[in-house]
C-alpha cells in the first residue's frame, strides 16, 4: 500500500498535490519536504530507501512525481503506479489549459499557490486503490502488460542525501553511468543465458539418444 503521494516543481519543490494514507506513521513527510529541496539533479527514475519506506521518483517537465511505499512493495510496480499518476496529471493539464500549443512547463514554473491541483488527489486515491495489493489480479496483469524494464533506477540511502550533503550532480552522474553499465550487462546477460540454452539442450539431446540405445547382448 502507498503510504504518500507528492507531485512537487523540481525547481524549487513547490508543492502541487499531496495525499497520504490513513496510517499514523507520518515520519515519511518531513524527509518528502527535505527531499523537494534537492532535486534538480535528480535522475528520471530513482529510489532513496530508509529504514522504513522507499522512496520512489520520476521526474517528467519539470514536476517531480514522488511515491512512498514499504520496503517490502516492488519496485517495478511502484514505477508502474508513479506512470499512471503522471499520465493522468497531463490529462488534468489539458482539461485544465488546453491542448492546442500550450507550454504546460511554463504554466506549472509560474504557478505561486502550493496544493493548486488538491482535487487531483481524487484521481490519485483511485489509482492507489489499483496498486493497493500487489498481489492482486490488477497489479499482476499492470506487470504482465508491461514492457519497460525499471533497469536503471538508482538506489542511495537516505541519509547520503539529506544528512551528508552529497553534490547531487555526482548523483545524476553515477545514475547515467549505473544506466549504461546495467544496459551492457543486461545485453551480455541475455547472450550468454541464450548461449548457455542451446548448448545444454543440444547436450541433452545427445545423452537422450545415447541412453536410448539398445545396451549390446552379452556373449
């Protein structure tokens, strides 16, 4: 279950919308806070776990999409949830300002008000009641249509960001370079398993036919 939800300005961490779970543990909301502080150097996709939560994030036009579950959530489908919610905060957009030669990066970085989409949190309580069980027939068959790989999210602890102060830029950095590296290795992965198949099913395929020859009669 998703303890919070948070779409924030990436430029200066404005707050847009904000819903949380019924749950008394509120200690998820001042790291959130802290967090919309740093993250203009903040890969697309990437994860920062805590003693109790991940914290999952996608950035797209200039709004980070921000999503806090249990260590124990999975994470491709945590990136499916965050996906779902920013598809439907563009179609509030449009609803919103128009679809013909609109800039919606320029509306959302002169918007002064924090919570000015609050009635997406509507929107946003449907969506989690879809992700509420990952177990459930809905999350697996969101999974089983799935067909982009979280391959590149980039874990750090909590505290390396919030307590030690580490130069966020060196975070984007090592998050392309964990991107490429995962890339080559998946690539390199799948030739050697797709290798490895053929060789023992070949293997196979001889000591069946060995075994299924008539033993020779004794003298």
């Amino acid at each position: 279950m998703c303890d919070a939800v948070l779409l924030c300005r990436v430029s200066d961490g404005l707050t847009l919308v904000e819903t949380n779970s019924e749950t008394k543990n509120m200690s998820h909301k001042f790291e959130l806070k802290k967090l919309c502080k740093k993250l203009e150097t903040f890969p697309k996709l990437s994860t920062i776990a805590s003693n109790q939560f991940n914290y999952h994030f996608l950035i797209d036009n200039g709004i980070a999409y921000i999503a806090v579950f249990p260590l124990s959530y999975p994470k491709k489908l945590a990136f499916l949830f965050l996906n779902d919610i920013c598809k439907q905060f563009n179609e509030e957009l449009m609803i919103q300002y128009g679809t013909h030669s609109i800039d919606y990066r320029s509306i959302i970085e002169t918007i002064e008000k924090p919570y000015s989409f609050i009635k997406f949190d509507r929107k946003i309580a449907k969506i989690k009641q879809e992700y509420k069980d990952p177990r459930s027939n809905v999350a697996i068959k969101k999974l089983n249509e799935s067909l982009n790989e979280v391959s590149s999210i980039m874990r750090r602890n909590i505290d390396d960001i919030l307590l030690r102060g580490e130069n966020l830029e060196d975070v984007g950095r090592k998050a392309f370079n964990l991107k490429y590296e995962s890339e080559k290795v998946c690539i390199r992965t799948y030739i050697y398993i797709s290798i490895l198949h053929f060789w023992i099913k070949d293997k196979l395929q001889y000591i069946y036919f060995f075994f299924s020859l008539k033993k020779p009669q004794g003298f």
